[in-house]
C-alpha cells in the first residue's frame, strides 16, 4: 500500500512538473504573438520535442503561409537522401572533329553542361575558378598536341529545358543576382559584378565603370541618378534571360567619387563561358579559326570537370541562401526521379518524397526549391515535422551543422552572445518583403532538443524590432 502511495505522489509531482513546463512554453509564444506591432500579421509557429516527438506549444501551427528561404531545407534534405553526400555533377569537354596533323584539330571543342551551379564559382570552397578551368582545359590540349582547333566552341545547355527564370518569380527579382536563371550551364553562379560611379551633383547620371566579365560590358545600361535624399536610397536591375541588355535603375546619395559595386545576374552563362574559354585560351597560345561543320569521325572526352561534393554545396546552399544552387537541385532530383528535369514534375516529386515519409502535404504549395516565389506555401508544424524526420534519419545526423548557427551567423547574431549561445540555434532564415521565417534546431549540448518553426507574413513592424522579438523568444524557449 505504501509502495503505490508513493508512485502516486511521484506521478502527481510529474504531471504538475510536465504542466508548470507547459506554461511556460506557452507564456513564451503568447509573449512574442501578441505583441500590439504583430497585431496584423499572420503567423504560425510549432516546437516538437525531438525525444518524443511531441508538439511542446504552437501558435496557429497548421497555417500555410509563405516560408521564403526556409523552404530550401526540403529540397536540400531531399537532395542529400536520394543523391548522397558523396555526389558530384560533371561537365565533360568533349572533342568532336578530326585531327589532321600533329599540333591541328579539325571540329569543335563541345561542352556538356549538366546542371552544375558550382561551375567556375569564385566563392564556393573546392570549386574552380574560372582560370582554373581554362588552365585545365588548355593543359589537356597540350597534352594532345593541339595548338590550333579549326572549329568552334559550343556548349550544350539542353539538360534543362525549362525557361531559366521560374515564372512563379518577380519581375523585379530576375536581373538581380539572387533571382538569376537555372541553366544547363551555369557559370559563376551566374552573377556579374558591375560597378558605378557617384556623383556630387544633385540628379547627376551614375555611369558605369567596370563590369566583370568585361565581356558583357555592352549588356548593361545605367539609368541611376544621384539623389539628396538619402530615405529613397535604391538600386536594382530589370532583366532576364530573354533581353539582350539588362537596365540599372533607381538612385543613390550624392557622395562624390565613391563608387558603388552591384551583383547582377548574367542573362546567358552559355555564351558567355564560349567567349571567356576562347579568349583565355588564345591567351595561352591556342589558335581558332573558323570553319564549316564537318561529320565528327572521332569524338573524344577532353576533360571531364567535377563539381564539389553535393554536402558542401548543400552547406553553401544553407547558410549562405544561394537561390541557383537549390534550383539547380530540383532539375537533378526531376532527373534522377523521372529522367526528366521538368520543373514542375521535380517540384511534385519533392513534395511526394516528404508525403512519403510521413510529412502531410495538405496546405503545401511548392512553385520553386530555394523559396523566392512569393506563392510558396507551406506550415510551421509541416517543416517543423520534416526537421524532425531529417533528425531521425541516420543519414542526416549531422544535418543540423550545415544550417547556420544564429550565434554567429545571420541577421539574428546580433542578438545573441558568440561564446555563451554557440551552437545553440540552428536555424535557417528567410526573408521577403514583408515575410520573415526561422525554421531548424533549438540545440542542447550540441544536440537537436527541439524541431522550430516560426512564420510571419504581412507583420507591420520593421524588420529589426522582429528579428529583436525572435531572438528574444528562442532565449526564452531555451531555457525552459
């Protein structure tokens, strides 16, 4: 009798325990929503205990909204399962043609673009620069003896046959470089480097110095006006794929000769890597002149070129919200799945690949990979499910370390403490106009304790006072 007296006591001790627990977690969410700068927006926010796989607390948890870049854990999850960490994507240099002497080559130098948003990236670790590559083809040349090639060059972007630019995307997004186009080839994750020149004089036209590559100089046109008001203070590019000039627009302070760099996005990496390899590789001595096409009698793979591993383009990918690299995904998923890379059937596929793994897909609508189109809709309790599946999921169990950690990364670190908070949030961001979205890891000791996910659409504060308020709730959701 006295046995079961005190396992009473200890399940009452508990249940007050679970309950004071739960309070707490609720207090923390009412705190954050119900603040009067929230009071229009629309949010919807889910913590499920890893353990037991348990939703802790919720705040319209089953509201589809738009997730902007959080969206991208789907597809790269998606990504690392089916196609491995180990994968890589290959662009083979094939010679088509006939050799005809010792030193000349008669046909053309053919590249087979195959969907590798890392190609000649000057920022992704492991990846070859563009010199590199034109190093390396010219060091396989020689190796041949060939000094002259009596043909052209050419690359085959017919791996992906969609329109580059999503058409779910903005206008206004597409010339810039986060909304660049997915491309057989892609080429320096298809972003250009322009460069303006200010002005002291009040209206003055800021002409453009430089744009790298130099050979898409005549591809850009300057349309920004210095201004004295530095609140109007913008500058964008309209453009896509299908115009041959990209105009820059909008207006900047007046500050003298300072000069202001912008990236863009380059409206044909095809073409554009023709020129750069034939220029780079004349510079090294090799010869070109042109000549009709001829039957190839030998075809022969040059070169064949190898991307990064898919887990550092994953980790790229996450932290830092590189839009072409998911994009490029969804083609190679649509491929690997259907042998088609359809974006439309490669989107559908992911969304079946989470239904199947228990993710239910009634509210999730998926137009893009990365998260830039404003009509992606998804809940906070459905990625916060799929965080939680990547979790259990042995083949993900450092998943959690490529997503940026707040403490150091990201808009939030400014409001967290860099030794205290390292490696306490694992979070991946998004960010619209107008949309904010955390959604990852709540970490103890290094280890994922709880699945998040916060969405806000439509909020009226400023961006800073939420991302103040965000940080503010995971301190407190930490601490219970």
């Amino acid at each position: 009798m006295r046995n079961w007296y005190f396992i009473l006591i200890i399940i009452l001790h508990l249940n007050l325990c679970f309950s004071q627990s739960n309070s707490k977690y609720q207090k923390a969410i009412s705190t954050f929503v119900n603040d009067p700068e929230l009071a229009n927006a629309s949010i919807s926010i889910s913590v499920i205990n890893t353990k037991n796989k348990e939703l802790v607390v919720g705040y319209q948890e089953n509201k589809s909204l738009c997730p902007a870049s959080s969206l991208k854990i789907l597809t790269c999850a998606a990504a690392l399962e089916v196609l491995g960490p180990n994968f890589t994507i290959s662009t083979p240099f094939v010679l088509e043609g006939k050799k005809i002497n010792d030193t000349s080559f008669f046909g053309d130098l053919n590249i087979i673009g195959k969907g590798d948003p890392t190609f000649a990236s000057q920022q992704m670790d492991g990846a070859s620069n563009i010199e590199k590559i034109i190093d390396s083809v010219y060091y396989f040349l020689k190796l041949r003896n060939i000094k002259l090639i009596s043909g052209r060059i050419h690359v085959n972007s017919d791996y992906i046959q969609d329109i580059p630019e999503n058409p779910e995307w903005l206008w206004y997004d597409l010339g810039n470089y986060y909304g660049a186009g997915c491309f057989g080839l892609n080429l320096m994750e298809n972003t250009a480097w322009i460069t303006l020149l200010g002005s002291y004089q009040n209206g003055a036209l800021c002409n453009i110095i430089k744009v790298y590559p130099p050979c898409l100089e005549s591809t850009f046109c300057s349309e920004v006006t210095t201004s004295l008001n530095d609140d109007g203070e913008e500058v964008f590019i309209l453009g896509s794929s299908k115009d041959p000039n990209h105009n820059v627009i909008g207006s900047i302070l007046c500050c003298g000769n300072d000069t202001l760099n912008l990236k863009t996005s380059i409206s044909n990496p095809p073409a554009t890597f023709e020129i750069l390899l034939k220029e780079g590789l004349e510079k090294r001595g090799i010869q070109f002149q042109l000549l009709k096409h001829l039957d190839a009698d030998h075809i022969e793979v040059l070169w064949e070129h190898k991307s990064p591993e898919l887990i550092y383009i994953i980790e790229r990918a996450l932290k830092r919200s590189v839009n072409l690299y998911v994009e490029s995904l969804v083609h190679i998923l649509g491929d690997k799945w259907y042998g088609t890379t359809n974006r439309k059937q490669a989107l559908l596929g992911i969304v079946n690949f989470w239904k199947n793994r228990g993710i239910i897909d009634r509210g999730i609508v998926l137009k893009d990979g990365s998260g830039l189109s404003p009509k992606n809709a998804i809940s906070s309790y459905q990625l916060a499910s799929t965080l939680l599946n990547i979790n259990e999921n042995k083949q993900f169990q450092d998943f959690c370390k490529l997503l940026p950690d707040a403490s150091t990364e990201g808009a939030l670190s400014k409001y967290f403490d860099t030794k205290k908070d390292n490696n306490k949030f694992r979070l991946k961001s998004g960010s619209m106009e107008y949309i904010r979205s955390w959604s990852g890891y709540i970490m103890d000791d290094n280890v994922p304790q709880y699945a998040f996910s916060a969405i806000i659409n439509h909020y009226s504060c400023s961006s800073e006072y939420l991302r103040k308020k965000m940080a503010s709730l995971l301190n407190n959701l930490s601490k219970i």
